[in-house]
C-alpha cells in the first residue's frame, strides 16, 4: 500500500515529548498524527529515573534548568497528579564531603525560590533509617517520583480522544523536501512492510536523541551528543523519599522509589550513537558502590535488573561527558536554514515535558496562523482505565478492594490481573500495535517484578490463546522476544538471589518448555 495521508501538523517521535505535544496541540484544536518507529516510549522517556525534579539537583550550575523544573514540578503535581507520588527528596551530605557546598546550596536553592528545608542528622535518619550514619547535613526538597508510562499514555488517550493520531512501529525513512518545504514524508510500517506517504503542513522533530538524525533525512545537521545512563533496580523499596547525595551532580548519587521496589542512578557515558546500548555489569557495580556511601545495606541487596537510557544532548560536541551540558531543551525553527516547515524540540527533561510541548504548540499555532492559547496548564490530564496499570504498587491496590469474582491474577510479583490485560489489548488497535507480551509489558507492570517474566509470560500467553489473540506459532514467538528482553536486564546483575533465579528460569523456559534461544 502506498497511498497519501494528509495532517496539519506530523509529529515524529512518541516519547513524552512527542505525545504531550499531541494533547497540546489536539486541545487547542489542531489536528495531528505522532509516528514512532516503535512502541510509545521505546526512547529515553521509557529509560529514565522516574524523578520529578524540584530544580534542586540543577540550582548551582545551571539556574534557568532549575527553574523550569521547579515551576513544572508545582504544576503537575497539580496537573498530572495520577501519575506523581509526592515523595518529597531529601539531599544528604555525607562524611568527607565539602559543607561549603551544602551552604552554597542552601543559599542558591533560597535566591531560586525553592522551598527546601534543613534538617539535624538525627531528624534525617528517623525519616530514612536506611541511611548511613556518617550524614553530615541533610535538606527536605520537594522532589517526587513520576510513573513516565501512565504520564506518556494518559497524555496520548486525552489527545486521541480530542482527534490526534498514533501510528505506531512506522519510522519515517526519507522527507521530500521542495521549494523550501517538507512536502512528503515516507513511512514504513516494520509490521506489516507497508509504505505510507503523509503530506503534512508542519512537520514536528520530536525524536529525542534521534533529532539529528531525523534533521539529516530533511538535508540538514544537528549536532547531538549521546549521553548513555545507567540504572539498577532493588528489590525492596528501600526509602520513602527520593535520596541524593548533596554534591556536584556525579555518577550513581540518587536514589528514586518506585511503588515496591527502589532505582539507583543514574551513569553518564558519552557513547557514539544511540541504538543497541546495554546496562553493564561494570555499571552496576559502579552504582552500588556509589550507592552504598550513602545506604550501606545497598551493598546486599538483591538487585532484579538494570536498564539504560540515551539523554538527548544538543550540541557541544568537545564536551568530556554529558554531565557538563546543559539539560535545558532546545526548540529550533529551521526557517532560518530554508525549511519553512520543520521544527525540532529535544534535549530536556520528563520533568519539562509539558513546557516542551507548549513551546513548541505555540511555535507551530504562529505557523498556522492559528492563535488559540495552551491550556495544559490549567486543564488536568483525565485518567483513563488503562493507564493505570503501569504505576508501581497500584496493582496490589486495586487487586485487594475491587476484584471481581473470576478475575484471575496473571502476573503474581506485580499482581496484574485478567481484566487489565483484556483492558490493554483492547486498546492496542487504535495505537497500530501488534497484540503481544512486549505491548502489554509497556501498558502494565507485567514482567517487571523479581520473577522478571518467568511465570506470568507463559500465563498470559495462554490467556491470549484463550481469548484468540494469538493464533499458530505466534504465542511462542512473542514469548521469545519477551524473555530475551528481560534478560537485557537481568544479565547485568546476574549474583546471588538473581542468579538462583536465572537458573531456575532457564530450567523452566528451556526444560519445560524447549526454548533454548530465549537465553542465548
Ligand atoms: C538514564 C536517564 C535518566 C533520566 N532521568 C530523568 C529523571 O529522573 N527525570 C527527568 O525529568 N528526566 C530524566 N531523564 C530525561 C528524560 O528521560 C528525557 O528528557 C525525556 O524522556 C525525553 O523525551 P523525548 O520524548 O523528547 O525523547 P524520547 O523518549 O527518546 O522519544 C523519542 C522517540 O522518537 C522515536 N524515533 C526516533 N527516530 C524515529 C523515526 N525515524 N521515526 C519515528 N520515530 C522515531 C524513538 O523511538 C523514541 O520513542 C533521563 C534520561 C535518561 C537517559
């Protein structure tokens, strides 16, 4: 197939930058589509720390930074609050460390306007006694945690619900430019191998640390630099509040809970490109040593997986690591090299998203000529019923108090039953994405507890036979894939309990079930 679409406005990209533009621009009443040559937050947006920054961390170096986080943590928290925990954070400095930065801090986050507030080494370690003991001076900040999945999908169901389109698996591979314009842009669907034209008005670059190389396919470049993070999952949830440690941001100084278990992070590696990168085994032992200064037991903690993520860095190509650029976002109206119609907005943070997208909303309402003001800053984001399984801990919740009679639990760790598995897949159609373990994997909490998939892939597998969406081989296929997903992560952390758990799920999937190849 090969016929021509046309959309005012075709954003590529569906990270949270990409789908929080969509509800932008769908609530002032401009029609869109999003392309994502995956699934929904298959870039940075799905392999971040989950922290909604108060500014706190960016106060001393990069003051505009901390400012837009604080503003946007205040508002959402107002906006988006279904997908925040109000956790607060606490910044903790530890035995040896320099109290002239703790004062600095305290003084900057004071000039910035953020409300911070000290606290005696005792009171920190009755909040948090998983400290160690060695804590200098500590500060309350208002730092939360943000679940990026529910914030991702309830900004995508409130878009579609006021006319935006997602197409899913369907990167865009070449852009006709013509007379000054992006004219056609051509899709392949990696599904089905389909081609699609769509003739939009305006194009939007939201492809995070793929911008340049979306910006090379108009004919033009974007100096980016890649900068590789690494985070490590506990198995416990081990404070309540978010923890840094109170020093120049550095290599594995914070600590994020979510729901059940806790996050430590995070790396920052320069890396030549984007694609196929791994969470190390040499990264996480870097994380738990860092950590441990900090919480001494973290050093026997049974660790489930770890993950990465690519931060979209613009520019400053001779930088020496990622950490010395800015992480304000870039908003760039390439007019000004010829193409009338292109837009890109990358770098940032999760915590700015919603900035990102009404910058770039009223950019591309002047180009319209279309006038009409944003409203995501006072209108709150809807909840929507399938979004609520991706947020840590909801599950467990939901599972005591409203269980119907017949629901069955299919994923024990996370507790995720039968009715919000039928609930996700019938959502899939709509977004163009195939029925299978990896979708519901980014909609839910399946896979992601101590089990890592083991038990409630082959459940829910089943139950998709059951219910007939799988037919023939696909169910072992997806299976699979699934598993040698989750083995991306857990091969970094492969000790103790987690390699005990390894063992027994070798012995399950390939014993079993005859499936050498999901643990290659
Ligand atoms: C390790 C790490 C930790 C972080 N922690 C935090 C944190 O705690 N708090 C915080 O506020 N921020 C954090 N961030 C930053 C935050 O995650 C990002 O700023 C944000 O997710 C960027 O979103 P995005 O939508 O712009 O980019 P992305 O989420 O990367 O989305 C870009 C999308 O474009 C798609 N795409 C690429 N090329 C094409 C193409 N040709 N056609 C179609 N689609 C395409 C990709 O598949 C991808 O889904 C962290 C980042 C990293 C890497």
């Amino acid at each position: 197939m090969s016929a021509v679409e046309e959309t005012p406005v075709l954003i590529i990209g569906g990270g949270v930058t990409g789908v929080g533009l969509a509800r932008d621009l769908a609530l002032r009443g401009v029609p869109c589509t999003i392309v994502e040559r995956r699934d929904v937050n298959s870039g940075a947006s799905g392999g971040n720390h989950g922290l909604l920054h108060s500014g706190c961390r960016y106060v001393l170096q990069d003051v505009e930074t901390a400012a837009e986080c604080m503003r946007e943590n205040r508002l959402l928290k107002q906006m988006a609050a279904q997908c925040i925990e109000p956790t607060g954070g606490l910044f903790v400095a530890m035995n040896g460390e320099d109290l002239a930065h703790a004062i600095r801090f305290e003084e900057a986050c004071g000039e910035s306007g953020i409300d911070v507030q000290k606290l005696t080494p005792e009171e920190v370690l009755e909040m948090e006694p998983a400290l160690g003991a060695g804590v200098l001076a500590a500060y309350l900040t208002p730092d939360a945690v943000v679940d990026p999945f529910r914030l991702a999908f309830e900004n995508l169901f409130d878009a579609m619900a006021h006319g935006a389109n997602l197409m899913c698996f369907s990167p865009v591979e070449a852009m006709d430019v013509v007379n000054g314009a992006i004219r056609d842009v051509t899709l392949r669907n990696t599904a089905t191998g389909n081609i699609r034209h769509v003739r939009p008005r305006i194009v939007v670059n939201a492809a995070g640390a793929w911008a340049g190389k979306v910006a090379q396919l108009a004919g033009l470049s974007l100096p980016m630099v890649y900068s590789k993070g690494t985070l490590v999952i506990s198995h416990e949830r081990i404070a309540e509040r978010v923890l840094h440690r109170l020093r120049p941001p550095a290599d594995g100084d914070i600590l994020v809970p979510g729901g059940t278990v806790s996050i430590a992070g995070t790396s920052s590696l320069r890396v030549g490109a984007p694609d196929r990168l791994l969470p190390t085994t040499e990264e996480v032992d870097m994380l738990v040593r860092e950590m441990a200064v900090m919480v001494p037991n973290f050093l026997k903690m049974r660790l489930i997986r770890a993950y990465c993520g690519v931060r979209p860095l613009v520019g400053a190509e001779n930088a020496a690591d990622g950490r010395s650029i800015r992480r304000n976002f870039v908003l760039i109206d390439h007019a000004r090299e010829g193409i009338h119609n292109l837009v890109t907005i990358t770098g940032g943070k999760l915590t700015t998203y919603r900035l990102m997208a009404e910058r770039t909303a009223d950019l591309v309402c002047e180009k319209l000529h279309h006038p009409v003001p944003c409203t995501t800053d006072t209108v709150p984001l809807p909840e929507h019923a399938a979004c609520q399984w991706s947020e840590p801990g909801r599950a467990p919740r939901y599972w005591m108090k409203a269980q119907q009679a017949g629901d069955l639990l299919l994923c024990e760790c996370e507790m995720v039953p039968k009715s919000a598995i039928d609930c996700i897949l019938e959502t899939l159609n709509s977004q163009h994405v195939p029925a299978g373990l990896k979708a519901i994997g980014v909609r839910s909490r399946i896979g992601k507890g101590p089990c890592q998939g083991a038990y409630c892939s082959v459940r829910i597998v089943s139950h998709m036979y059951d219910r007939r969406w799988l037919h023939g081989r696909q169910g072992s296929d997806d299976l699979a894939a699934f598993l040698r997903e989750r083995w991306k992560g857990m091969q970094a952390v492969l000790w103790g309990e987690q390699m005990r758990h390894a063992e027994l799920q070798e012995a399950i999937h390939c014993g079993l079930f005859e499936m050498e190849h999901p643990l290659p």
